[in-house]
C-alpha cells in the first residue's frame, strides 16, 4: 500500500479547512499526536508509517463539522471524507476508531450519541496507539496537552471499563513526554 507523504497530508489539510485558524489548530494537533506516537511506539506496532498517517489524518473531519454537528461526529465525517478522497479503509479506519478508548455499539445506544450504532474500536496496534497519543492533546480553547492522570480521571465519567481501558494502554505504551512533543511541532 502506497502511504501518503507529509507533504501530501498537509494539502488534504488545507484543501478542507475552511480559515486557517481551523487548519492551525487542527493539523498542529495531529502533528502533535503523530510526535506523541512516536515517543511511544512498542514492538507489537509493527508499521511506524502507518501510525503517522493515521496520526495525521485522524482529525481531518473536524473541517467538515457545521455548528449544528456534535463534535463526535468528526470521526464519521472524517472517514467519509477519506473514503471519497480513494483511501483505503486502513487509512480511513484512523479517522471513526480513535475517540476515547474507543465506542462500543452499546456506548452509542446507551449514550444516545449522534452516530450510526456501531462500534468504533480500534482493530490493530496502530489503530490504538494513535488513539491513545490523541488523549495527551486537547483542541481545546487554548490547546492543551493532558496528562495521564487527568485523562484517566475524565474518562471515568464513561465507566470504570473505560478507565481500566485506558490503564491498559497505559501500561502498554507508557506515557509520554510532553515536553519533547511540545517541542518538535512547529506548524
């Protein structure tokens, strides 16, 4: 499979953001995820590449929310948006499965989220890995980055599965060092 380049990713960036606010905020955040995989990369990851696709296009369906949109439709969008442009499904999977610790069809129904019913799991190590690296980063107003503790205490709220869920990727792949995150993203 022929994986994009970087540069070629930050043109499907700037193709879809609509200002360049929104292409600020969110291409950063990817590179950011993409430099806390990196950090955390285990043996069972087998393709590096893979997770810095994935890493830098999980977000890109943010571009395609409307005020109206919950924000957790990104992933869909995301994918929708991926599968349009000719990507294959491993590549789009990144966009729908990297939400939390991941959303079971029962999380859906349960929660009444604004998504189809089905489950967005991550399915491969690269998968989870860019999953995990998302929840070290806000897009928040400003952007943060979020420590271990504070995500798994915000994950919580979701369930005690769900916090145990994070505790295992956590012991998987360790934390991150934000600070060297931090520093390798300029846009």
């Amino acid at each position: 499979m022929l994986l994009p380049t970087d540069r070629e990713i930050r043109a499907l960036h700037e193709k879809y953001a609509p200002t360049q606010e929104a292409f600020d905020l969110v291409y950063t955040h990817c590179r950011i995820v993409h430099e806390i995989a990196r950090q955390l990369l285990v043996p069972e990851v087998h393709d590096a590449e893979l997770v810095r696709v994935g890493s830098l296009l999980h977000d890109i369906g943010v571009y395609r929310l409307h005020a109206d949109d919950s924000y957790l439709r990104h992933g869909i969008l995301g994918h929708e948006l991926l599968r349009a442009e000719g990507f294959p499904e491993v590549i789009c999977r990144f966009c729908s499965c990297h939400t939390g610790v991941g959303l079971t069809r029962d999380d859906v129904r349960k929660q009444g989220l604004p998504i189809p019913v089905a489950d967005y799991l991550a399915e491969t190590p690269e998968e989870e890995l860019v999953m995990y690296a998302d929840n070290f980063h806000s897009k928040s107003n400003p952007p943060a980055y979020v420590s271990a503790d504070a995500y798994e205490a915000r994950i919580r709220r979701f369930g005690d599965d769900k916090a145990a869920a994070f505790r295992s990727m956590r012991e998987k792949y360790g934390v991150p060092d934000i600070s060297k995150a931090s520093r390798a993203t300029p846009a």
